[in-house]
C-alpha cells in the first residue's frame, strides 16, 4: 500500500505544488468502482514512461478539499478549489517536476527553441486520446489557444473591434487572455502538422516555456460548438458537474464521475490515460478519488487524525510534530518536493 501511495503522487505531480504530505490507511479498502464506459484507445506509442515502483490496482483514496466549486470550466475559473479539480482533468503541454522544479514534457514528449528564443516548437506524443476516446492532436492545442485570442469582430467592416482606450476587444475574456499577451501583444500559434505545433512570442519571454506550455488544453471536439454560437463561457457548469459530469472531458488521470455541492467530489479513473508505468501498463494505479469539501485546512487536518481521509498536506509549522509521530501512528510521510505554500 505504500507502494502504491508513492506511485499516485509520482503520477499527479503536475497537479502537486509539492511539500510533505501525510499518507494513512484509513479507507483504501473501499471497494473499487467500474470504469466509466465509452471507447477505450489503445495505449499510445509515445507514452510517458513514469519510472517509479509499481503499485497495486484498485484502490480507492479519500481526500479533502477546502472550498467548493463555482464551475469546471477554466476560462471562468476563479478559484483554488476549482483549479484543484479542473487541474484533476487537464493537462498542458509541459509541467514541472514537483522535486527539481525544470520543465519537463508532458503532452509535449519534446520541443526545440530557436537561437533568437522566439520560436517554441512542439512536439506532441502520438496516439494520445482524450477520455472519451477521441484522438489528442495540434487541431486542439490551437483551438485552446483561440480561445484566449478569439476578437468581436465589427460587422460593418470585418476589423477588430476596439474599446475607448484602442484595445482590442475580445470574444472570451478570460485570465489566460491577459496572462498570455507579452508586453500587450499576442504570440502566434501555427500548426506544422498534426502532431507539431509552433509558438512565435512577439519579444523574448524566457516564461513563456512553463506559463505558455503548461497551459491546460481543451477538447475541440467537445467544445468547438459552443465556442461558434458564443456560449462557451457557459459550458462545464456546476450544474454539468451535477447532472451531467460524462461531458467534462479530459486528458489527466481522472474523469468527474459525481459532484454533490458541499459534500463530495467523486473521480473515477480515466479509461484512456497516456502515462503508464515500467511494464508499459496503462496508470493509474488508483481506481477512485473521493474528495470530501470542507470548510478550511484546519477540517482536512482534523479530518486525517480522526482517520477519516486517506492523506494530507503539512504545513511548514506542523513538519516537527508530525515527523515525531510518524513511529507512533499508522502514517507515512512522503517528501513530494519544494513548495511554494504557507498553510
């Protein structure tokens, strides 16, 4: 069980700031869930190999969440409760490792910047799926990206249409939109091929590998209707995630199975997950996640001693006594890396 405990943290490391965290038994005997139905993909020939020991199939882990969601969809997102959960989901194209703090690839199995550090070619794995079962290619790293950039478009002459201090007006405002423009300007996204794509920043952005890569990638297929009739904004809703959470689709380890505002967040194992481990067996090892919403750390604290959840993240002034206890009671600390939080 330890075993396997590391194994899911290696394998969520992109959605991990890192830190200590507290792993116990509390209630990894709960009986696994079935895999959610549609296509199953065969596993891609350019999988991500994730080189840890293996660990045992089927588990389910209980975990808690300080704060609810107010949506799904990352365009509108606001909220670290809802990043944790959409971050649960999607994936960019690079991510950090959780320990040394480079890039490293991720849906992105390499990339070349060229001498003037303009261009960022990527090169994305073959034969990923997303977890219904549809193919991952370029067509959806530039559908994401023009979302970001998508313009109103003044009817009268076909240009840009433009507010009263001259800026650009855009169709789907959204945090990326800004976070994404350099110095005011966008950079240009072109596809080469189906499975490369190439970024051309305006200036030098020595970011722009990590903020432009990592950038959570979303399904065309799924959502290229609602971007065409101007509802974008609207869709994987809380009311989505309550009644119809098959159509959040994605590419990380889990899919959402059930959402019951202020209580629980369910997710199921995503049937098409491109990572896998030594003996090229497709990841996770973990079957479910039961995420119980609390109120704040202090109840997901409190909820781990009384054994009600399955881990927890240590505050840097509660690493003493907690490594102290470890001998006495049924846990083990994991180091998951250098971390950026306070609480």
């Amino acid at each position: 069980m330890r075993q396997t405990g590391f194994d899911r943290y290696a394998a969520l490391r992109a959605c991990l700031l890192g830190g200590l965290v507290v792993w116990g038994l509390s209630a990894c005997n709960q009986a696994p869930s079935s895999r959610p139905e549609g296509t199953v993909a065969p596993i891609p020939e350019d999988a991500l190999v994730v080189d840890f020991p293996a660990g045992e199939y089927g588990a389910t882990i209980v975990e808690t969440l300080a704060g609810d969601l107010a949506t799904v969809n990352p365009l509108v997102n606001e909220s670290a409760a809802g990043s944790a959960v959409i971050g649960r989901i999607l994936e960019g194209l690079v991510t950090l490792d959780a320990h040394t703090g480079e890039v490293i690839p991720n849906l992105a199995k390499s990339w070349e910047i060229s001498d003037d550090n303009l261009q960022y070619t990527f090169h994305l794995r073959r034969g990923v799926h997303w977890s219904d079962g549809q193919p991952f290619t370029a067509d959806d790293v530039l559908f994401t990206w023009g979302t970001f950039f998508a313009k109103q478009m003044d009817p009268d002459n076909g240009e840009p249409q433009r507010d009263a201090h001259g800026r650009v007006k855009y169709r789907y405002t959204s945090r990326s939109t800004f976070g994404q423009l350099i110095n005011g300007q966008e950079p240009l996204v072109e596809k080469l091929d189906d499975y490369t794509v190439r970024f051309t920043t305006p200036e030098v952005y020595a970011p722009f590998l990590l903020f432009g890569g990592g950038e959570e990638i979303l399904p065309k297929h799924i959502l290229q209707s609602s971007f065409d009739d101007g509802t974008l904004m609207d869709q994987w809703s809380v009311e989505t995630a309550i009644n119809e959470p098959w159509k959040i689709v994605g590419l990380n380890m889990y899919v959402l199975e059930a959402y019951r505002p202020g209580e629980r967040i369910v997710f199921a194992k995503n049937p098409n997950y491109w990572k896998v481990n030594r003996a090229g067996e497709r990841l996770p090892y973990v079957q479910r996640v039961i995420t119980k919403i609390v109120q704040d750390v202090n109840s997901s604290n409190v909820a781990f001693a009384q054994g009600l959840t399955d881990f927890e993240s240590i505050a840097p002034d509660n690493v003493a006594w907690v490594k102290r206890g470890e001998a006495r009671f049924d846990y083990t600390i994991l180091d998951m890396g250098p971390s950026n939080q306070t609480n």
